[in-house]
C-alpha cells in the first residue's frame, strides 16, 4: 500500500537477534523485530513525569525519519533534562 506510519512501541520488544529496544545505542537505528516481517527504524526519547522524573520510551517508524521539524523537536519535547 505504500503507507508510512510512526508508533509508539512496548520497551520489552526485542529484535530478532533478542536485543531490547532500550538498548539499542543509535538514534534511527534499522532493525528487525520479531514477529513483523520488514524492517523498523527505532528511536528512542525521554518523557517527563511528574515530580521532575523521567521515562524512556521508543517509537518505531516504516521509513527514517528526522526527529526535527522546522528545526525544534517535533514533539515539543526537549532531549535534554
């Protein structure tokens, strides 16, 4: 069909080689997960909590992508604390 997508991702997804998401180390990294047939490219973020914590997170994408738009973070999030 040609369609693009990006999602939000479980943290405990594995690749086919049986390596965590939050353990991939690049940004945009391609991967295979396990059970879906093509590849993904994975990135990762840090969402703010109340209290000033923080939550890892990943969102998966059919096609790379930039995580910047117009040149600020495309989801208004900051990467840095």
């Amino acid at each position: 069909m040609g369609l693009e997508a990006v999602v939000g991702m479980r943290r405990d997804r594995r690749t086919r080689e049986g390596q965590g998401l939050l353990k991939l180390r690049r940004q945009g990294s391609k991967v295979y997960l396990r059970g879906l047939a093509f590849a993904v490219w994975v990135s990762g973020y840090r969402y703010p909590l109340p209290k000033g914590k923080w939550e890892r997170r990943c969102v998966v994408a059919t096609s790379p992508a930039s995580g910047r738009a117009g040149g600020g973070s495309a989801s208004g999030i900051s990467a840095r604390p």
